[in-house]
C-alpha cells in the first residue's frame, strides 16, 4: 500500500479492498477496479475511535455513541476534516469511516498509520464476495491485474455489508440496512419508566411485554438487563 498498491482484506463483513485513501494514484486504481461511477464516495477503516477522530468531526455526544457501538459491523457517515483524498470524500464533505470487528482490519490500520479505505471487493453494482474463491470467479483478467495481494482468511460468515448511518445532523438516519442496527434503532425511540416499588416495577414489566409482544410474533422477544446491584433487575 506505500507503494499505491492494491490489496484484499477481510473484515467483519465481507472481503474488502483497500489501498492507502491519500494516494490519489491508488485511489483511482480502486475507483477502476470497482468501476465505481465518479462522485460516489468511499469509507475508511479507521482502526481505534482516537484515529476516527483525526479524520472526521466528532463531537462529544457523538463520541458516547460511537463507544457503543464500535467495533462493530458499521459505516458512520459524519463531516471530513479532509485528510483523505479529496476522491474519497462524498461531494457535500462527508466521509463514511470504519471500526470493523475484525482484528485483522484493525491491526492494519494501527501498523499501516494512515486511514485505508474500506469498500466491498465486489464490483459497483454486483454482490459481495465471502470467500476470495468466489471474487476471483467474478473479476475479468483485466481487474485481475489491479490487485497486488490477498488476504485469504477462507470463506467469511455470511452477513450482508455494514450498516451506514449519517451522523451529519441531530436526528441519525440509516442510509443502508445491514444485519445490525441495535442500540434501540440507534436510539431512535428511548422511554425512560420510574418505578417506586416492587408492584411499579412488575406492572412495567408486564406492561413491555404487551408492548412487545404482539409485535415480535414469531421471532424472539429479547430483554438485555443491565444496572447497579438493587436496581430492581431480577423483579422485573
């Protein structure tokens, strides 16, 4: 990659390419080798929320969030401080950046010292690939040739690519869906129930039950718990 090369990665996700995202050279190498359409931007890994914070605003409402739920399996859309090439970027300033939760990834980053994009190894438009077998299998001799190295991990999970959100504006959108989303839909709904007694804490119970019920059906209905000693967790 110090070199502009262009190498396979796995991540938490699917197998990924990526070159070095200030290389203007190797930049367009991956545009080409995606035959990506011009202006569609491309994220980064980032490898730890401190080196997040070098290439995109964070403020400090963001950076709780970003805590919960990195790593993990998405792509945060949020304002550039442009430290990437300027390719990289969408064209109102924003870059999506990348904790994955996959060491490989991450320790790349970390060795590497400078942000490495982060997109699918699929072609624009195309499937993803889970096993390097299978890109291979899609890939002209011509897009063969732009790769100078593979990182092959064998065949990945099967899990759709990373779930985009924008965290451009005081409400969060997800801009693509991906197996996660989690944190209560990113926090789009949040109920905050007081309870005095152990007869409040039971009727809220049963109350979320009824709530939720009906609504998972025939899907599990989970409940995650947690809090201080005493907090009324094993009444509810």
């Amino acid at each position: 990659m110090q070199q502009g090369g262009l190498v396979i990665v796995p991540s938490d996700t699917v197998y990924g390419v990526s070159v070095d995202a200030t290389n203007q050279e190797a930049v367009k190498k991956l545009i080409n080798f995606k035959s990506r359409p011009p202006g569609k931007a491309i994220s980064v890994f980032c490898g730890t929320i401190e080196r997040l914070k070098e290439y995109v605003e964070v403020s400090p409402a963001q950076e709780k969030l970003l805590h919960k739920l990195l790593p993990g399996p998405y792509t945060m859309v949020m304002h550039s401080k442009h430290k990437v090439n300027a390719l990289i970027e969408a064209e109102n300033g924003t870059l999506g950046v990348r904790i994955p939760d996959a060491d490989f990834a991450n320790d790349l980053v970390n060795a590497y010292n400078a942000p490495i994009t982060a997109t699918s190894a699929n072609k624009a438009g195309q499937s993803p690939h889970y096993s390097v077998d299978a890109l291979l299998n899609s890939l002209s001799d011509e897009k063969k040739q732009l790769i100078d190295l593979i990182v092959d991990a064998g065949k990945l999970p099967i899990r759709k690519p990373s779930t985009v959100i924008d965290m451009t504006k005081d409400e969060m959108k997800v801009l693509r869906e991906g197996d996660f989303t989690s944190l209560l839909q990113l926090q789009g709904s949040r109920e905050e129930l007081d309870s005095e007694s152990e007869e409040e804490t039971k009727n809220i119970a049963r109350a979320l039950i009824e709530k939720n019920y009906m609504r998972a059906k025939h899907k599990p209905l989970v409940f995650i718990f947690s809090g201080t000693l005493g907090a009324g967790k094993t009444v509810l």
